[in-house]
C-alpha cells in the first residue's frame, strides 16, 4: 500500500466494463473512473461518475462496492462503508457521483440495491482496461 496514494490528484483510469445484470428499463452507465493512487491500489480514493436510468421501482440505493471472493476456508469479511460511497437513487435518469477509499483488492461494481430489503436489483462491474501504460502525471 502506498501511504500517500489518498492525497494525490486524481488520475483518469482507463477502464473496461464487465458483467452486467438489469431489470428492464434499469441501467447504469458508467462514464469515468478517477484514481488519487496507483489505479485501484489499497489506499487509493476512487472516484466514478456516470448516469442511471431507475424505471423498475420506485427508488433504491445505488452504491459503489468491490466483491472480494475469500479463498477456499477463508470467512467473507465485510468492509465499512463510507458515505461516499452509496447514495438514494430516484426513479428516472440521474446523474451521479460515487467514490471510495480501497480497502481491499476486489471486483469493482456500481448497482442498484432494493431500499427496504437491501437486495442487490442490478448493476455494472468494471476492471482497470489491462495492456496500457500507466498514465503520467
């Protein structure tokens, strides 16, 4: 971990979107992922803007998360959760801004989670695009 990677700038990464599940009319669009570390390096704030179309309920909670998948006899342990991270989203289309402190190395994903039962009802993953050189600053 690099001890200073919350206090830089933040850098553009280049990213790829991954799997993606939706109830109809539901999506999220994910228009730029910024770093203040080394990509998505423990320490590192990351910060994702974009757009979401809600048309399936009401509202939901939309949240920026990361999946970490234990090894085999490890217990799953979940992080804290910043309020940065997760927001109220209202149904139409809307504009938003999510951003965390890594914890930990994981699957990135912004989605849509019921409001009252706390269920995951859509979302997006991404992943750093591999096969660029690192941005300069």
């Amino acid at each position: 971990m690099n001890p200073d990677a919350s206090a830089g700038s933040p850098q553009p990464i280049d990213f790829v979107l991954g799997n993606s599940s939706f109830d109809p009319g539901d999506k999220i669009e994910i228009e730029s992922v910024t770093t203040s570390g080394n990509e998505l390096e423990v320490g590192a704030t990351v910060t994702v803007k974009g757009q979401y179309t809600l048309e399936s309920i009401d509202d939901a909670e939309l949240s920026f998360y990361s999946t970490v998948t234990p090894k085999p006899g490890e217990t799953p342990v979940g992080t804290p959760i910043q309020p940065s991270q997760t927001m109220h989203a209202k149904k139409g289309t809307h504009s938003f801004t999510l951003s965390k402190v890594i914890t930990t190395t994981g699957s990135p994903h912004v989605s849509f989670y019921h409001p009252k039962t706390g269920q995951g009802i859509g979302g997006v993953y991404f992943s750093v695009k591999q096969g660029t050189e690192k941005r300069s600053k």
